[in-house]
C-alpha cells in the first residue's frame, strides 16, 4: 500500500531564505505527484503537478523535483516571503491504487518569519 | 467567482445525532469529491462521484453516505455521529476522474462530543 510522508512537520525560517520542502512515498508505481498548498480556514490550492515521465516543474519561485526511484520528491522555495507561510501538502496517483486515488502525506507547516 | 462551496463551516454534534453536509461547485464539472483531514494525517478519501448519478466508495466510508444530488451537488450524510467523526471535511471537484486538478471547497470543522 502506497504511503506518503513528509518530514519535517513544521518549518521556521527567516524571510529571503531558500528552502526545500521534502516528500517521500513507498511505491514508485506512480502517474504523478502533486503539491498543494493550504491556508489555515481556506481549502488546498494545487501548486506543480509533475508527471512520472517528468524530473521537475517550475512556477515562479516554486520549483518541484521528482525521483521516482528513490521515492522522493521536494518543493524548492526560492527567496521565502512570510506570504509563504501555509501548510504544503504533496499527493502521488499511484498506477497500483484504485479509482484514481490520490494519497497524501501530513503536510509541512511552513512559518516565513519576516 | 464561488468555485466549489461547502455549508456549514461549522458545527458542533453530540453523539448520535446526524446531520448533512453541504457542497456545491459552480464549474460544470463532472466528477466530485468528499475527503477528511484529521491532525498529523493527510486527507483521506472517503467517498466520490466520478459522474452525475454515480457514487463509489473511498478509503474511509464507513458511517457516511453520500448523495449526487445534480451535477452541482454533492453531499455528505452523517446517520449517527460518533466522536471518532472529528474531523475537518473538504468537499473538492474536477472536470472528470482522470484529471489531475481538484479544486477545493474551504471545508467544514466538525466536533462531536
């Protein structure tokens, strides 16, 4: 069963640094990898999605890698604004799971100190 | 610009009760999504509807029903609540099963006592 785990929890860091949100799944079966974004009270927004075929996807600051078998992926955050500060949260569509499943890791709370 | 609605934002239950969670999604999209989110866990899938008139179970479905009341419309039944239903849910949608973007409602806090 595919299992998804991002470390660290949470994260404080000072504004301007660069920083590299980690995710991790067991299964390297996978269509794609996903990360979202979540604000406290609001829903989760999509970021970057990567496709299995794919090494990384760039948005602006955000710059998403994939390796699939190692199991692992991380979100680049260049130069952190405290408007970062959210809970990041990864998903992988495994190719083994059902319907189209997506399974999520915990997520990163992510604190941009200003 | 609604996107995808949830109602109510809140509520508190006591055990037993039922109540029924609201969701809409204003994008004519066909497939939709009901999940929870509980501390130190990510969103489980409880249950979808990959196309008007349809329903299929997810991960966690036990003690919940759904319903797909139009292609607007989808909600989530709670018979008996339990306290172990705590929980925030977020209802999601998109344009069918196989795409990869779901957007997402706000979500509704849920406490039973």
């Amino acid at each position: 069963k595919q299992e998804v785990t991002q470390i660290p929890a949470a994260l404080s860091v000072p504004e301007g640094e660069n920083l590299v949100l980690n995710c991790s799944f067991t299964d390297s079966a996978i269509y794609n990898l996903q990360w979202f974004r979540q604000d406290p009270g609001k829903g989760l927004t999509s970021l970057l999605l990567i496709q299995s075929s794919q090494r990384e996807q760039t948005s602006g600051r955000l710059n998403a890698s994939l390796d699939k078998s190692s199991g692992r992926s991380t979100l680049y955050i260049a130069a952190s604004q405290p408007g970062d500060s959210a809970t990041y949260l990864c998903a992988v569509r495994g190719i083994l799971d059902s319907n189209y499943q997506l399974i999520w890791g915990a997520g990163t709370k992510l604190i941009i100190k200003p | 610009n609604a996107g995808v609605t949830q109602t109510p934002k809140f509520q508190v239950l006591k055990t037993g009760q039922s109540m029924t969670l609201q969701c809409a999604q204003d994008m004519n999209h066909n497939s939709m999504y009901w999940y929870r989110q509980d501390p130190g866990m990510g969103l489980r899938l409880i249950y979808y509807s990959a196309s008007e008139g349809t329903t299929d179970k997810g991960e966690v479905p036990n003690g919940y029903n759904v319903s797909r009341l139009n292609k607007r419309e989808f909600s989530l039944r709670l018979e008996s609540a339990a306290p172990s239903q705590t929980s925030v849910y977020f209802c999601a949608s998109s344009e069918d099963i196989t795409q990869e973007t779901q957007y997402f409602g706000p979500g509704t806090r849920l406490l039973v006592l």
